[in-house]
C-alpha cells in the first residue's frame, strides 16, 4: 500500500512538475513561440473554442503567476541536482538526504498550490460549457493514466 502511494504521489508530483515548469516559461513556452506552454496554450484555445477575451484573461492569468512559480521552478531544479550530487558523492549520508528531501517536499506543495490558485482562477474565465469539456477531458486523461498505475491493494 505505501508503494502504491510512493508511486501516486511520484507521478502526481512529475505531472503537476511539468505543467508548472510549462507555466513559468510563460505564454512562449521553452525556448520561444511554439514551445511547451505555446502547444499546451493553442490546444486548450482550440479545444475550448476559448474567445479572444478568454485567450487574453488566461494569458493575463499566467503573467501574473509567473513571478511566483519561477523561484519554485528554479528551486526544483537545484533540489534535484543537489540530490543526484549527493547520491554521487560516496557513503550514503540520512540526514542530509531528508533534509533534501524535505525541501524537495516543501517545494512540491507549493507548486501544487499554486497549480490550484491558477486554475481555479482560470476555471472563472471559462463558460460552463467549456468547464464541462474540460472536466471531460480530464476524466479520459485520469482513466489513460490510472491504467499505467497498479491496482490499490485489496483489504
């Protein structure tokens, strides 16, 4: 059960990982117009039908966010590279694996927060119509990704 957990809360965290770092490329994603959040963006424009007012709001939305998420982004990255370093450096040392792996946590939570700030704040641009194709959509995407996950365990 803890491991089923463990690889929950890894995959959760690697997801929600990878749409913060889209959002705190801003609206040109990785590397300029077409990267990462530009895809992301033009698909849920698309998908959505979402007006040019709407497209505008969620532009706004992650503009304001970004100056927030960045410092956490860049916290995550040297969290991870300052655990390989230390996996790398020799003898196995506890404490400062923790202490690592609670920053990492503390990070994590605060991505996630601001995950649920940004998209509950974007969720107040969409109509209902494009909140209910949305959560359909999100539905299928669950359902694709709890086939890769195990079974919980049976009590």
């Amino acid at each position: 059960m803890k491991s089923t957990r463990i690889r929950i809360l890894t995959i959760g965290a690697a997801v929600i990982l990878a749409v913060a770092a889209a959002i705190a490329q801003g609206p040109h994603g990785f590397g300029g117009p077409g990267g990462d959040f530009g895809r992301m963006f033009g698909f849920f424009t698309d998908y959505l039908d979402l007006t040019s007012a709407q497209q505008d709001q969620v532009k706004a939305i992650w503009e304001k966010e970004k100056p927030t998420l960045e410092p956490l982004m860049k916290q995550m990255r040297q969290n991870h590279s300052d655990m390989r370093t230390l996996e790398a450096s020799g003898p196995f040392d506890e404490a400062k694996t923790r202490s690592l792996a609670t920053q990492n946590a503390q990070t994590m939570i605060e991505l996630q927060v601001q995950h649920a700030r940004i998209k509950s704040e974007m969720m107040q641009v969409l109509t209902a119509d494009q909140k209910t194709k949305l959560a359909e959509f999100e539905a299928k995407r669950d359902a694709r990704m709890s086939k890769h996950m195990p079974p919980p365990p049976e009590d």
